[in-house]
C-alpha cells in the first residue's frame, strides 16, 4: 500500500529561497511582496485592505508603518515592516459561521 501524501511534490529551501518564490509567484499569477527592499503606495495597495487615501492618513496618525521620503518626490514603506503589520492583523470575523 503506497502513501499518496509521499507522492506530493515539495518545495524544498535553498540558500536562494526568496527567488524560488518569486518564481512559484509568477508561474501561479500571484502578486508577491518580497521580504526585503521597499515598496512604493501603488506596489503595496494590492496587498492591503484599504486604498491610497487610508494608506496615507494611517501612515501619518501610527495605525500603520511610517514611509520612507527617498527623494522630494519619492516615498516608500519597508516591505518587512508591511508584512509585519499585515500578520499581526486579526482576520475578519464571519457571522453566521
């Protein structure tokens, strides 16, 4: 009698992890934030519950990661500061569930 469970193929960790999962991501179609580097609004709004205006006024009164100012006309927020706050966010809860 043979496992089927074994038979699954898996992914397994390299020393170069985060390109395989940019690779997985872009052969599934899934947007993917990378851990490390930054990311301007227009990158990070996909991957948040709310849109520009709430991103901005969040950002400014602490309810989410202070941005980065990179030039006069450039700012961005650190991907692992997003990802932080994107886990420690509780999930909606369902009625009726």
């Amino acid at each position: 009698m043979t496992n089927t469970s074994l038979q699954t193929p898996v992914i397994g960790f390299t020393h170069n992890t985060s390109n395989d999962i940019e690779q997985i991501a872009d052969k599934l179609h899934v947007q993917y934030l990378p851990p490390q580097g930054m990311s301007r609004a227009s990158q990070l709004l996909p991957f948040l519950p709310f849109g520009s205006s709430t991103l901005w006024a969040w950002s400014r009164d602490g309810r989410f990661p202070c941005p980065i100012r990179l030039s006069n006309t450039m700012t961005a927020w650190r991907n692992a500061d997003v990802i932080e706050w994107l886990s420690n966010q509780n999930p909606p809860i369902s009625e009726g569930v």
